[in-house]
C-alpha cells in the first residue's frame, strides 16, 4: 500500500508530503483545488509519461516519490527475480523526477530503471481508475488473469504454459533439425563413402613414409648397387685395399710406439676405429647379398603410392596419418547423425505426449473458465446494480481461434481469448469497455469487478478517480459502502465531491487551493473531528459553518458509525 507520497514543483503543488493509511482514504475539495493533480503526481512516480508542461512555473525541476509497503505475489515476486530489486523492511520507494524537455530520472531503491520497470512494478501493486493512460480493465489480457483468479486456477494455467513452452521449444528443435536434414543427409552420404573408401584402402600409420623410402631404392637398385660394390672393393683387405693398407698402418704405429712411448695410448684408439671400420664393411656386405631387385614391385609401390596421393588430394590430406585421422572422425561424425536421428525420435514422441496432454487441458481449463464467468457476470451485474447501472449487462466473453479443421487452437494460456463486455444501457449489444464506458460508468464498472474478486486479486492498492460522475442519493451511498466493503481486503482511494462517499472514509484528506505571495500552490491536510465535520458540510452545502449543514454532516458521520462503517480519526 502507499505510505507516503512527496511531491515538489509539480503543476500548482511546490512542495507537499502527505502520509497515507490502510483502508479506505477519500481526497476531498473544491472543484480545481489539485486533487486530480495527486494522482498525476502519483501516475508519474508509477510510470506514466512525463509531460513537461506538468513543472512548475519558475522550477527547472518536478520530483515525484512515494514510498510502498509490499506484500508478496506471484506479480511482485516476478518483478524481483527480474529486476533483482530487493524490498527493505517490506517497503519500496519510487521516485521519479521531470525535466522541462519531457525528459528525467526513473528510480526505485536508489536504482536506476526504466519507466517500463516502473509500469511492471505498478501493474503488479495499484489499479488506477479514472481518466488516466493506465485502466487495467481496458487491458484485454488482463481480463484473462482476473478470470482464472476468480476460478482459482492460476497455478494450474501457469503450469499449462509451462507446458507449452517446452512444446513451442521442441517445435522449434524440430523445424530446425527439419531444415538441417537435407545438408545432414548430403553430408552424412558423403561421409559414409569417404569413412568406407579409407578403411577399404587399409592404410597403416607411416605406410607412405615406408613407401617413399622402398619406391627411392628400387627405382635406383643399379646406382645403389654398384655404388656399395665400389665400397667393398676400395675398402676390402686384398691388395691396395682400405683395410689391407690399414693394417700396414698399425704396424708402422706400432714400430713407432717403440721409439716414442707417447704414441702407444694412441693404438688402441686405431685398434677401436678399425673394428668399427670392419663392422661397416660387414654391414655394407651383408646388403649387397641380401639386395634383390623386382621390376613387379617397384609398379606395386608406385601403384600403392598413387591411391594415396588420390585419397591425400580428394580429402584435403597430406599424409596417410591424417587419412586415418579423417575415416575415424568421419566415423565419429556419422554416429552422431544417428544420434541426432534418435534425439529426432525422442522429441517427436515428447511431442505428440504434450500436444495430447495440453488439447486435453485446454479443455478441462475451458470448461472451469466458462463454469466461473457465468458466476463472476451474475455477482458483477448485481453490484452494479446497485452502483446505479441499473440496465448495465456485464458479460464475459469467451471465443478462441480455430484452424482450417475447425479445431481450437492452443494457445500459452489455453485455447480461451477472454475479455470483458459491457452494454451500459438497455437494448445496446456488448461492447469493449473503452468503446462503451464513461470514466464514471468504468470505475463502477471497476469497482463492481473487483468487489466480485477482492478475496483473490493481489493488487493491494486501488485509486478511483471520477467514480462518483453522474450519481448521488442511494446510489453514491451504495458506492460508498462498496468502496468501505473493499477496503477492508485493499487500501483504497476515491477522489469524491460527494460527502455520502467521504462519510465512509478511514483516512480523510482535504486539498485546497491558496494565494501566497502572489502564487497559487496546493496543499493537503488530514481532517479530523470537527475539521472533518465542517468539510462534510461543504460537500453537502457549500457551507462549512452553517449550523444545519454541520449538523446533516454530524448525523450522517454518526450513521455510518453506527451501522459498521470504520470512521476512523473523526
């Protein structure tokens, strides 16, 4: 509920704070004193648009603040798991301020927000009625909420559009895998050959490196062959040969060594080099025994070494290891296409599970839906009766598209579009509220609406603006103990030139209208006790001091103190 609304060089007001109650609080005062200018001030802080023409004449500058004590919901609690904006102490302040360009600053504990955080945070606390940019009751979808309020089944709806998400998403998985499946095929096709063309092949790790190597030897056999012939022959023991002419060497070493003693550590350094000598020689002519030649092999390695240069360019390869590399990925890839294939399965099956369960729920939510609005348009017409519309038809209406197999189409919320009709007088159809009803007519239409669904509906606080255009006698005192009656689930306010309203009030506050200085400002004060008697008379007579006015005010106080009526501070 609203605790304290300030407000400083906005339109006559220069500076003002008033605190506020719970239970039902009446604005009373001449006609043009301000009191609409409150609930301006208050829409702006709620997110209205600012129109800089609202500053005050002279000021740079309009501030709006208010400060809200909250209750949780399923609204509020929304808007705090989305704005991560925590109440303290169970309160929140709003405040907003207005620049002469239409421009200004938007927060809410001290945090900077949009005016569409402020207009969610609103929705969710205060129902303005009047002329004003924000009537929850032209807001169609709000005609839905209301509705499943009234029936009790907001958690059974909000568990269907669940529901329904995780079928719009799987929908949309589908569309896509559908999309992606000829790309999928064409590539799984091409993957499957290049995966069995690879492993046909059998490729071994390092094969064309071996290849290489073999293709190199034998294509030059004659050149290697009579290479390692000359090897042996410069290198064998007969005469003039390496190792033959070596061994004459260690000899001479060898007399030396006896002449120069320093030389004999050097022997066994020739000796280690000659045996390593004769091992190379052994080495070079175990390969000349071994050495045979093929002409057939050689077209072989060739033949082997051109599949794989095939293979190496078809698939962007360079060599046999990533040939391999790219058969197993290939592989790894294509079982993924059979998992896709029966991911594909799982949610098509999910699918039709969830298309039957929300065509069968839909249904069951219809006919709760179509139970209750009979009731809620019953109780609604009966209060608005007794608000003075007496020919006033109240209808809930509810319709849904269908498709081309004439079948409802389902939607987040069910298969129901929900709205709210009226015909205000005898032999008019029902029509949209905005296109039917009077500022008056739609805040007892409000009234009447909320009144049905008070116990259930979680806005805590309600502002009526012009509810009592057009009515007076037994009628303004229906609405007065209607907006008393709801006040005792919600905190209230009713701007009201009728004192048969203001006598039901808990909280009374009084605008007025002076000339300081040259200037005209607004003001605002509680009125209590006899102060509260003397504006009543006003409203009955003009006349604040006229003994009979002041004595009809006292007599009609008392009457609604005595019939059960809080009258609060008087």
């Amino acid at each position: 509920m609203i605790e304290e609304l300030t407000v400083r060089n906005f339109a006559l007001i220069d500076e003002l704070k008033v605190n506020f109650g719970a239970g039902f609080n009446v604005l009373s005062g001449e006609t043009g004193a301000g009191k609409s200018i409150l609930i301006d001030a208050l829409s702006l802080v709620l997110g209205a648009k600012g129109d800089g023409a609202s500053i005050r004449e002279g000021a740079d500058e309009a501030e709006v603040s208010a400060i809200f004590r909250v209750a949780p919901s399923p609204e509020l609690n929304e808007w705090i798991e989305k704005y991560k904006i925590q109440p303290e102490d169970d309160t929140l302040m709003l405040r907003r301020t207005l620049r002469p360009n239409g421009r200004g600053s938007a927060s809410i504990q001290a945090m900077p927000v949009t005016r569409a955080a402020m207009v969610e945070l609103a929705d969710a606390m205060v129902d303005i009625h009047g002329q004003h940019e924000r009537q929850s009751l032209f807001n169609v979808a709000a005609h839905r909420k209301l509705l499943d309020r009234f029936a009790g089944i907001e958690d059974r709806v909000r568990a269907f559009s669940l529901l329904f998400s995780e079928l719009s998403d799987i929908g949309r998985k589908l569309s896509e895998l559908s999309k992606q499946e000829g790309q999928m095929t064409r590539e799984a096709d091409f993957l499957r050959y290049a995966a069995e063309e690879i492993r046909d092949t059998q490729l071994k790790p390092g094969e064309d490196g071996e290849l290489e190597k073999r293709q190199k030897i034998l294509s030059r056999y004659e050149e290697l062959s009579a290479g390692l012939e000359q090897v042996l022959r410069l290198s064998s023991e007969s005469r003039n040969g390496a190792l033959a002419r070596l061994r004459d060497a260690r000899e001479q070493l060898m007399k030396a060594a006896r002449i120069d003693s320093s030389l004999s550590e050097a022997i066994p350094r020739f000796d280690g080099a000659f045996i390593e000598l004769e091992d190379v020689i052994e080495f070079v002519r175990h390969k000349v025994d071994a050495a045979e030649y093929d002409s057939g092999e050689l077209v072989r390695v060739n033949e082997r070494l051109s599949i794989i240069a095939t293979l190496n360019k078809k698939y962007a390869c360079g060599t046999v290891d990533e040939l391999i590399d790219y058969a197993q990925s290939a592989s790894r890839r294509l079982e993924e296409f059979d998992n896709r294939d029966e991911e594909r399965g799982k949610l098509i099956a999910r699918h039709d599970q969830l298309q039957a369960e929300l065509i069968s729920e839909a249904s069951a939510i219809s006919a709760i839906r179509r139970q209750f609005s009979s009731s809620l348009q019953s109780k609604a017409e009966s209060h608005l009766r007794a608000l003075g519309m007496a020919d006033a038809r109240f209808t809930v209406k509810l319709a849904g598209k269908q498709n081309a197999e004439a079948k409802p189409v389902v939607g987040s919320y069910g298969i129901d579009v929900v709205e709210f009709l009226l015909s205000a007088n005898r032999g008019e159809s029902p029509k949209a509220l905005k296109a039917v009803a009077s500022g008056g007519e739609l805040s007892r239409v409000m009234l009447a609406v909320k009144t049905v669904l008070s116990e259930s509906d979680t806005v805590q606080t309600m502002i009526f603006d012009e509810v009592d255009a057009g009515i007076g006698g037994e009628v303004a005192r229906s609405v007065g103990e209607h907006l008393h009656g709801l006040s005792t689930r919600k905190q209230v306010f009713c701007i009201t030139h009728l004192a048969s309203i203001a006598v039901f009030a808990d909280n009374h506050v009084q605008v007025d209208k002076h000339t300081i200085d040259g200037r005209t400002i607004t003001t605002v004060h509680h009125v209590e006790g006899e102060e509260r008697v003397r504006e009543i008379a006003r409203m009955l007579a003009g006349d604040r001091d006229g003994v009979a006015s002041q004595h009809h005010a006292l007599r009609l106080l008392e009457e609604r103190s005595g019939s059960g009526a809080r009258s609060g501070k008087n």
